[in-house]
C-alpha cells in the first residue's frame, strides 16, 4: 500500500511543483486597473486603485513639469515620474529623452500615489503602451543631418543648366 502511495507522489509531484512556481510569477507582475482618465479622483485622500492604465497624452511643461491630460477631461492634469527601475523599452526611452519629447500620446501604465510635499496625485510610469511621440527629434550629437538636394528648375524649360 505504501508502495502504491510513493508511486502515486512521484506520479503527481512534477504536475504540482511547476504550477506552484507559476503561480508565484502571476502574484509577483501586479494587474494594472485601466481608468478613464475623468474617473480619477483627485481630490481624495485614498487613492484606490493603486496600479492604473490610463490613455492619455504626454506634455513636457519644463521648467513646471511633465503631466499627463485628456481633452475629454477640461481642468484636469496627472503629474508623472518614471520609476528609477524596470522601466519597459518605450518609458526608458522617454526618460532618456526627456527633453526633446515635447507631446506624446500612449498608454501609461504605473503606480499611482499622492505626492508627499504637494500633496497631489502622481503617478509613477513603469511602462508605456501605444507610444505615439509628437515632434520627436532626438540628439544626433556633432553628427550633421543630410537633406536630400533639391532639384532646382531649368528654365527655360527643356534647356539644360551643366555646362558642355
């Protein structure tokens, strides 16, 4: 009989062990809650939920600040800060190039939190979906930007401007 219960174990162990590692992945990622961006409440104490996912759009208003707003939502700004780790690719890139995205739209993904100094809301971004940057000219450094040459008339039309 207790040949038969240790056969069973082994049997059932690899089934179970694997599951239970798994399911320690699933409790460590926390779920984003997706928020209407009006649906924020701003003026309460308790921020609930904690973990968001809010379409909205990205203005860089330096020297004031980088805040999130929806033009469905008049009177309305989230102050932002990227998380100094685990950042995605598209939020690590907007943290690097800080100054030169002045507007971008996306799905901005973090922890939402009160500010302690201001007290207003703030929301932590650890990663961006959809991005969509407006006017986005990064830094080429001392490398020079080529143009194409324009092509200038001839004129009189037909005529040729190399010399023979």
């Amino acid at each position: 009989m207790t040949r038969h219960f240790a056969l069973l174990l082994l049997a059932v162990a690899p089934l179970v062990v694997p599951r239970a590692a798994y399911c320690q992945d699933e409790v460590a990622q926390p779920a984003h809650v997706r928020v209407g961006f009006c649906n924020i409440a701003f003026h309460y104490e308790k921020v609930n939920p904690k973990y968001i996912s809010v379409d909205a759009e990205y203005v860089n208003g330096t020297p004031h600040g980088v805040i999130l707003l929806d033009h469905r939502c008049p009177r309305r700004g989230l102050e932002i800060d990227f998380a100094s780790t685990g950042l995605d690719a598209d939020a690590a890139m907007m943290k690097e190039h800080f100054w030169e995205i002045g507007r971008a739209t996306g799905t901005f993904r973090g922890i939402l939190d009160r500010d302690r100094v201001t007290g207003r809301l703030c929301l932590t971004v650890h990663s961006v979906l959809n991005l969509q940057p407006h006017f986005f000219y990064p830094n080429h450094g001392s490398v020079p930007i080529q143009l194409p040459e324009p092509q200038w008339p001839t004129w009189p039309p037909g005529v040729s401007t190399t010399a023979q």
